[in-house]
C-alpha cells in the first residue's frame, strides 16, 4: 500500500526542516574533517610526487647508464678489433720469424756445406802441388848441387879475384880523374871569369871612348866660346850658364865613370892574378889623392854655378859686375877643361892595362886547355879500361844469375802455395767467424722470438682481463636492461593507471554534475555552507586541472629535460585530486539519496502503522540508482545505508520503544558514512566521513 502524495510532500517538507536546523556546529566540524581529509591527500600526493621524482631520476640514471654502455660497448668493439689485429699481427710474425729463421738455417747449413767442400777441394789440390814442388824443389838442389863442381867454384874464385882487383883500379882511376875534373873545372871558370872580365873591359873602353869623343866636343865648344868678345846681353850669359851646368854634370859623370870601371877592373884582376893585386891596390892608392883634389874643384864650381843671376832689367845699370862675373866663369872653363884633359888620359892608360892583362889571360887559357885535352885522354883510356871489366863482369854475372833465378823461381813458386796456403787457412778462419755471427744472431732471434712469445701471453692475459671485463660490462648491462624494462613497466603501469584515473575523473565529474544538479533541485533552500564546500572543491579541481594542463603543456616541448617529471608529478596530483573528488561524490549521492530515503522510509513507515500499527520491526530496504545501490537496514531504532551493495531485506524482532537511530552509509574505497538521527522527523545530529 503506497502513500498519498500529501504525505510525501509532509515528510519532504519536515526533511528540508531539519536539514535547516542543523547545527554550524556540525557541519563546520564535518568541514575541518574534510580539510583534513583533503590535506592527508595533498600529503599523499606530495610523496607520490617524490616518488615520481625519483623515478625520473631513475630513468636519468638508466639513460646515463645507456650511454656509459654504449661507450663501454664501443671500447670493447675497440678492444676488440685491436685485439683481434694484434693476434694477427703477432701470427703474421710469428710466421716470419720461423719462416726468417728456418731460411737463414738452411742458407748456413748451405754455405757451410759448401765452403767445407771448396775447403777440402782446395786443400787437396794444394797439398798435391806441395808435394810436387817440394820434389822439383829437390830436383832442383840435386841439379845445383851437380852444376857446382870443383872446377866451377875455382873460376868464380878467380873471377872474383879479378873483379876485385879490377874494382879496385877502378876506384884509384876514378879518383884520379876526379881531380882532374875538378881542375878541369876550375880551369874553365877562370876562362870565363876572364873572357866576362875582357868583355867587361871592351865595353868600358867603348863608353870612355865615347865620353872622351863627346868631351873633346865640349871642349871645342867652351874655346870657341871663350876666342869670342863677351857679350852684354842676358841671353848669352843664360846661355853660357846652361852649357857650364851640363858640362859640369858631364865631367861629374865622367869622373864616376872611369872611378867604377877602375873599381871593377880592379876586383877581376884581384881574383884572377893574386901577385898583380899589390900593384893594382898601389894604383888605386896613388889615384885616390888626384881623385879627391878634382871633386873638391868640382865642387867649387857647383857652388859658382849656384850663385843667384843676375836680373836682365839691371844688366845695363851694372856693366862691370857682368865682366867680373865672365872672368870668373872663363877662368872655371879653363879649370874644368885641363880636369877634362886629366880625365881622358887616365882611361887611355886603363885600356893599356887591361890589354896587357887580356894577354896574360889568353896565355894562361891556352896552358888550361891544353892540360884539360890531356886530363880528357887520360879519361877515355880509363873509362875503356872500365868498360873492359865490366863487360867481363857482366858476363860472369850473368852465369850466375841464371843459376839463382831457376832457384828464386823454385822459391817464388814456393812462397806462392805458401801465401795460397795462407789466404785458404785465413777464408775457413773468416767461415768459422761468419758462423759464430750466425751462430749469435740465431740465439738473439731465439732471444726475441722468447721476447714475443712473453708478449703474446700478456696480450693474452690482457685479452682475457678484457674479456672478463666485457663480460661484467655485458651482466651490469643486462641487469641494467632488466632494470630498466621494470622501470619502464612500471612507467606503463602509472601512465595506465593515471589514463584510468583520468577516466575516473571524468565519470566523477559527470556524476557530480548531476549530483549538483539534483542537490540543487532537491535542496535548494539549505545552508550556503555546502554550495560553498563545493565551490571551494571545484575551484580547487580547477586549479589541479590548471596545473596538469600546464605541466602537460611543460612536458610536450621536448627541448626540457623536467617533463617526465612534472608529468608524474601532476598525475599523482591528479590521483589525488580523483579521489577526493570521488569521495566527495559519493558524499554527495549519499546525501541525495538519503532525503530519497527518508521519503521511502516515510512512506513504509506510514504503510507500516497502516497495516501493523503496534509493532516495530527491522527491514531491509533496497534503492537503486544507475549503477549503484543502496541498502538501508532497520534495527532498533537504527537504519543502515550501503552503496555498491545489491539490495537485501532483514527482519529482526520488533521494538516498542524508538529510541536513536543512526543511518551508515557505505561505500567501496569510502570508510562508513554515520548520520545519527533523534527520531525519525528530528534532523540529523552527526555526520562522520572517514577516507
């Protein structure tokens, strides 16, 4: 049996009533607890924030690990290759060393087989030429010894005889002819000292001859000058001054003259005829005296020529000084001219004396010639004589020489194996060097080839170190991987999540659209605390929102590096901010559906004392709205709201006295709703939201 529509109007009307007069108290308490609420899910928030912080760090450290493996897997590549290239490298020499090796042991057992088979040749074939000089050797001596008999020895005893004797003639016939060489010599340098000195003297006697001639002119000249009357003029004294100067000079230079060809002649004579020196030094001495007396009138006249000349202006003012002067320059012509005539008579008496000495040296040329032919002679005979003896000694030299050189030629071809004997011995002593060089060089190859096999066990120590290394690098890289793909897994897993609860998100404000919707047409005339509550709520939301947009803004430009970050970030305040806003959703259908309820509640109520008046009884009543539900139990007084529960009815034992009830409204993810009621029409006194 249903109620009238009265009656329901009745009871919504009471409902609104109470809903008015509930306390500020209350509700202000229930809104710190939301503020509460909301500040332990902006703390949850906060560290799913530093959890997403971390994260991005994690995957900064994954990709930095990348690249470090990357750079790691690079040097191994790197390390490898060169590995790879040393091992060849070190096998292509290897190779060579052996192949080098096994070459030169060959070219040494080679050459050594060689050169002892040349040796043994060679020594053969001298040993066999030894013994066959040593028996031409034999031969030989055994020849000599027979050639040298008794009768030979004698003749070359007596040869030698001779030879001595003859070497001695020899000697005393060239001494002798020496001596006579050198007068010979001396003879010939005293013709010739005499022939220059002759020659000498011709010459002198031509240039005095000359002189003599040329002052014998001048002489001629000053008499006709001085038979002539004096002339007055400037001209005629300038004249007979001139030609006094130059006769002056002229018997200057004859009587230098005739003192040097003296001087000279006198030096030949000297050293050609010792006993005519004392007469020539007596001359000489005699003639000084004359000499000196004759340079000091000379002189004299200089000094007269010197004097100053007389001006031409003045010659008519002073007559008689210019006949002074005439006078004195006749009577120095007269001087100079019996100085002359002395002059040419000395050189005239020279050339008698030189030409009795030209004599007396041809006489004394004709006797060295004539001893010379006879030295030449005496020369010639000696020199057939030697020519003889030699010839005799030469043919004996010759007979004995024939006799040595077969034996020198024995000797010679003897020293020639000797020296070929030699030369083998010392080519198998430079083998044996070469073979100890080889020998050397083989242990210094051996030496290296223990050097780079040392080599190859380090590189294969360090290929193996490496290779070990590559294999850790290859774990950390695959724990790194594995690392990363649960990180990555995890990325996938909250960006799911966060879709989901976008999702959510969206659902919520959908249904807390109609949820305000229906609160503002059911409860329009409550308290402006709620609608402020969830102002304040969507505001909030909004700024969330603001912030997720934002950061997704941030996040799609790929030049920063925070985007992952932030994204997480904002996801988890997003989770967050779904969650409040779905238990804020669910709060508010709960307070919708409770003035639902208590319309139903109502309506049963009345249909309850319409039909059993004097009992109680505990039901279960079921409402459903779209997709959830909600279940209100009646026990004693108390009603219980579920949502998300189906609907079930139970009955428990009836109650006379109503005393408080209190409605529980449930929800998933919510703790219970409780709403303790005085009385049925009375308001709600509490309300307690728990997350």
């Amino acid at each position: 049996m249903r109620a009238s529509p009265n009656d329901a109007s009745v009871s919504h009307a009471q409902s609104r009533e109470v809903l008015r007069n509930a306390s500020d108290g209350e509700v202000h308490e229930a809104v710190k607890r939301l503020t509460q609420k909301l500040s332990v899910a902006l703390l949850n928030v906060s560290a799913k924030e530093d959890l997403v912080k971390q994260h991005a760090k994690a995957e900064a450290e994954v990709v930095s690990l990348k690249q470090q493996l990357q750079t790691t897997l690079q040097k191994n590549s790197a390390l490898e290759d060169k590995t790879s290239q040393l091992d060849g490298a070190l096998k292509e020499c290897v190779r060579q060393l052996h192949q080098s090796r096994e070459e030169q042991e060959e070219k040494v057992r080679h050459s050594i087989s060689e050169k002892t088979q040349m040796w043994r040749s060679e020594k053969h074939v001298l040993e066999k030429q030894l013994l066959e000089l040593t028996e031409q050797l034999e031969a030989a001596k055994t020849k000599a010894g027979t050639l040298f008999d008794h009768g030979l020895k004698a003749r070359l005893e007596a040869v030698e005889k001779e030879n001595r004797v003859l070497k001695t003639e020899l000697h005393s016939q060239s001494e002798d002819l020496q001596g006579l060489l050198l007068e010979r010599e001396l003879s010939n340098e005293a013709a010739e000292t005499a022939s220059k000195q002759h020659l000498e003297s011709i010459k002198k006697v031509t240039k005095l001859e000359a002189e003599c001639s040329r002052l014998q002119l001048t002489n001629r000249r000053l008499s006709s000058a001085s038979d002539r009357k004096p002339i007055s003029s400037s001209a005629c004294i300038e004249s007979l001054t001139d030609s006094q100067s130059d006769s002056g000079e002229q018997s200057l230079g004859i009587d230098n003259g005739p003192e040097r060809s003296d001087s000279w002649a006198s030096a030949l004579i000297a050293e050609l005829d010792q006993f005519k020196s004392e007469k020539a030094d007596s001359r000489i001495l005699t003639r000084c005296p004359a000499e000196i007396e004759l340079m000091d009138d000379f002189l004299e006249m200089e000094k007269l020529v010197a004097l100053p000349e007389t001006d031409p202006g003045n010659s008519d003012l002073e007559p008689e000084a210019d006949s002074d002067q005439l006078v004195r320059r006749y009577n120095l012509q007269e001087v100079e001219n019996e100085f002359m005539h002395h002059m040419l008579i000395e050189p005239e008496e020279k050339v008698e004396r030189l030409e009795h000495e030209k004599a007396e040296l041809e006489i004394a040329s004709t006797e060295s010639h004539n001893r010379l032919e006879a030295s030449r002679s005496l020369v010639t005979a000696a020199d057939n004589k030697v020519v003889e003896l030699q010839t005799k000694l030469d043919m004996e030299n010759e007979s004995k020489q024939t006799a040595m050189s077969e034996f020198m030629d024995l000797e010679g071809k003897r020293k020639d194996l000797e020296t070929r004997l030699e030369s083998a011995y010392l080519e198998n002593g430079k083998l044996h060097e070469k073979v100890s060089l080889l020998e050397e060089s083989y242990k210094s190859e051996r030496a290296l080839s223990f050097e780079l096999k040392a080599t190859i066990d380090s590189t294969e120590a360090a290929r193996e170190a490496l290779n070990s290394q590559l294999e850790s690098a290859h774990s950390q890289l695959s724990s790194l991987n594995d690392t990363i793909g649960v990180l990555e897994q995890q990325v996938k897993e909250e960006r799911a999540f966060s879709s989901e609860l976008a999702s959510k998100v969206k659902a919520l404000e959908s249904q807390l659209e109609q949820s305000t919707f229906r609160s503002n047409y059911r409860s329009s005339k409550k308290e402006d605390k709620t609608p402020k509550l969830i102002s304040e709520l969507e505001a909030d939301l909004s700024k969330i929102r603001h912030e997720a947009d934002l950061r997704r803004a941030a996040n799609s430009n790929p030049e920063l590096k925070i985007k992952q970050k932030e994204l997480a970030v904002a996801a988890g305040k997003l989770e967050g901010c779904q969650k409040t806003i779905a238990s804020l959703n669910r709060q508010l259908k709960s307070l919708t559906n409770l003035d639902d309820f208590l319309l139903e509640a109502e309506k049963l109520e009345h249909d309850r004392s319409l039909q059993d008046p004097g009992g109680s009884e505990a039901k279960d009543f079921h409402h459903n709205d779209s997709s959830e539900a909600l279940t209100v139990r009646v026990d004693e007084g108390k009603f219980t709201l579920g949502l998300g529960i189906r609907a079930q009815v139970n009955s428990s034992s009836p109650q006379k006295s109503p005393g408080p009830r209190v409605i529980e409204l449930k929800k998933p993810f919510l703790l219970p709703l409780v709403v303790e009621l005085s009385s049925w029409p009375r308001i709600i006194k509490s309300i307690s939201l728990t997350m």
